[in-house]
C-alpha cells in the first residue's frame, strides 16, 4: 500500500502519523505516535490503527534535548520498524507569510521563502524545515508538502489584517497572520458533522494548548484571530506572554539593555505560564502545584481566554457556540468549567456532568450558546493536503522501500 508520512514539530512535541492510500484514493491511519516531554521527560509512544501499543520509551531529558533530535529519534524508529511504500511527506510549517495561502509542494525556492520567516517563529519554523532539508537532500524525487497554519487565516478582510502602522510595512508583509489554521481548518470541518446547525453559524474555537490562540469562524471561515504577525500574541501559553504592550518591548531594549537574542528567549521561552509562576509551563503541573504562583498563571491563562471571548464575538457580531480543542482544551476538565463560567454573560448554560465525564457536548439543552469538546486532528488535515497534491498516477517507489530520515 502506498502511503504518506505526515510531520508535525510543535515547540515542545513532535507528532507523527502513517496514512495508508488505498486503491480507491481514501487515507487509511496506520500509525499514531508522538514525541512529548522533550527536554524534560521524553517518551517515545506510539499505536496501530487498532490502537495497540508499538512503542512507549522513555529517554533520558540529555538524550532528547530539543526538537530535532526528537525528529531524529522518530525517525530512527521508523527505519528500524516499520516497511512502508512511501510517496509523499507532509509537513506542518507554521509561517507562511503573504506569499502562501495553501498548501505547495517543496523544493529548494520554497524553502529559502519559507526561510526568510525563521525570526518570526523561532521554536517551530527552523524544527518545521529541518526535516524538509534532509529529505530533500536524501529522496530529491519524493513529494513533500507544506501545509501552512497561516493558510486558513489568509480570507480575513484587509481591516483585520491590518496594524494600525505605516501602509508600506503592510505591503512588505507586516500584518496579522493567525495561527494554529491546521487545527481551526480540522474543527471547522468536524464541526460541521457533529452540529451542523451551529457550524453555520458564529463560533469561537480556542486552541489551548503549549501553543494557545482563538479564532473566530464565520460559517466555517477564518474572520479573526487572537494571533497576528507572529505567534506571540493573543492569550497566554506555555512559554510565551500573550498580548504585550510594544511598549514593553522598547522598555526591554532601551532601559534594561536587553539584546535582541535575549529578548527573544524572554518572549518564545520564559514567559507566558512559565514566567508567571516560575514553576512549569506545563498546565498539567500547575493544576496540581498547591502554590500560589502556580494558582495565579491558571487564573491569569483563565482570564484572558475570557477576555479575548468577548474580542472574537465582537467580531462576529454575536455568538453561536463555542469550541475546546488542543491538548487542555480535550483534556482538563477543570479549565474548560472555568471558562465555560466566563461565558455566562453570553448565555452559557453548563453542564457540569457532562463535562466531567468528557462528553462532546458540554452545554445544556436551555444554553443560547452551545459549548463543544472537539480533538483536532492537524495531521489528518496535513495527510488529506498531500494526497490532493499526489499526482493521479502515483509515482511508485520500490516495493518494501523503508522510510527515509
């Protein structure tokens, strides 16, 4: 079976599926495994189609320091396990700037593009590239794909995209961009099979994971977003602060004498709940920390969630539901009860148990809003973008080929 290899480097994990193209054209998932913990508590797990275990290895935090060498880990247990016809690898690359609104295959002109926006996501764009390179230089004949979380963001009306700076720095590609577009692109379409009613309407996702943002959909389509010219606005993450003053910024620069290297490490890696508490980044951990610190960066994360609510449903003129997705939005049912009471001056009405036991919808009958759990799946939209760019007459390699690094 030929099949297609989809990458997905976050900032702090790295994602990985095998999808199966049957004869018929349908993607059929083999594979599911992932990365998490890198720096810190790396493990290696994966699962089958049926969901038994093929792999859960720990590795020592020096062993898995940073993101490439959790890429290079996946990919050594790729060839050292599996045999698949490979012909085509799709990749998530978080900035597309304003040349790119959908997906493209890569060659050597699209990465020095996609190069050129490295300052503008230093934890994920040189991660996203780097395998790219290799595979370029490695399988020059073998499909790759970038899928871009820019993308779903690029029909936003020029208002919104716009600074309220010089007209020039928008034509040189200084605006708002969104992201997380993979996952908003995914929500939008499940969405629509789970409430289709409601899927046509007004609807706040929030993406609450290391990485968090909110985009605001309007009949399925990207109209607003939290983010803007690069992933460090918006609500708090793991890591970075959010929405900033620009005039911290110059504060940062001019008074502290910060360089710009050191001020970048400040806003991508010790901010946000990190810099809050002064403990973890990790939601997971401050849920449990009984420290005050601790307790204030879930409540501030919290706040602002609330906030940029009531930012998004300006936008869209009202709203019609509301949607948790990413790694605390499925998972913490705490945070999601939190939220879902900053909600209430929209009409929310909650639903406790169904909540707690992790229902899908999590709103009552009686609520003007509804609330909904939704898993995104970025790697299943990434996989359906690379088969539409797979020619009609797939290129077969050789049969039983392993995967390459």
């Amino acid at each position: 079976m030929d099949t297609i290899l989809v990458v997905n480097a976050g900032s702090s994990s790295v994602k990985f599926q095998v999808f199966g193209v049957d004869v018929n054209g349908a993607l059929q998932r083999l594979i599911k495994g992932q990365i998490d913990g890198i720096g810190t508590k790396p493990r290696l797990v994966a699962e089958a189609s049926d969901k038994s275990s093929l792999v859960n290895k720990p590795y020592a935090p020096d062993m898995i320091p940073d993101v490439p060498a959790a890429i290079a880990a996946v990919a050594g247990w790729l060839r050292e396990t599996q045999t698949f016809n490979l012909v085509a690898v799709g990749h998530r690359v978080v900035h597309g700037g304003p040349e790119y609104d959908r997906p493209v295959a890569i060659d050597h002109a699209v990465v020095a593009n996609l190069d050129r926006y490295v300052s503008l996501a230093p934890l994920h764009q040189p991660n996203n590239l780097a395998p790219i390179r290799t595979l370029l230089t490695a399988r020059p004949e073998l499909l790759q794909v970038a899928c871009f979380d820019t993308a779903f963001h690029r029909g936003h009306s020029t208002i919104a995209d716009h600074f309220a700076i010089p007209e020039n720095l928008y034509a040189e590609g200084v605006r708002r961009y969104g992201f997380h577009g993979l996952s908003y692109e995914y929500v939008a379409e499940r969405l629509r099979e789970i409430a289709p009613a409601r899927a046509t309407g007004r609807v706040i996702v929030a993406h609450l994971g290391s990485g968090a943002s909110m985009c605001a959909l309007a009949n399925g389509r990207s109209v607003e977003s939290t983010m803007g010219f690069t992933a460090l606005d918006g609500i708090p993450m793991g890591t970075r602060p959010g929405q900033l003053d620009p005039g911290v910024v110059l504060y940062l620069l001019t008074e502290k004498g910060m360089s710009p290297a050191a001020l970048q490490d400040l806003l991508y890696r010790d901010s946000g709940l990190k810099g809050l508490s002064g403990i973890s980044n990790d939601m997971r951990d401050l849920e449990s920390n009984s420290d005050p610190k601790a307790a204030f960066a879930v409540d501030y994360f919290v706040y602002r969630v609330g906030l940029n609510a009531g930012m998004l449903a300006a936008a869209l003129g009202g709203l019609d539901a509301f949607v948790f997705t990413a790694g605390i939005g499925e998972n913490s049912a705490t945070i999601r009860a939190r939220i879902a009471e900053k909600l209430t001056w929209f009409g929310v009405a909650f639903d406790a148990a169904a909540n707690a036991a992790g229902e899908p919808l999590i709103s009552r009958p009686e609520s003007r809003v509804a609330l909904y759990v939704v898993p995104t799946d970025e790697e299943l939209m990434i996989a359906r973008h690379t088969l539409a760019l797979l020619p009609k007459r797939s290129a077969r390699g050789m049969a039983g080929e392993r995967l390459a690094s």
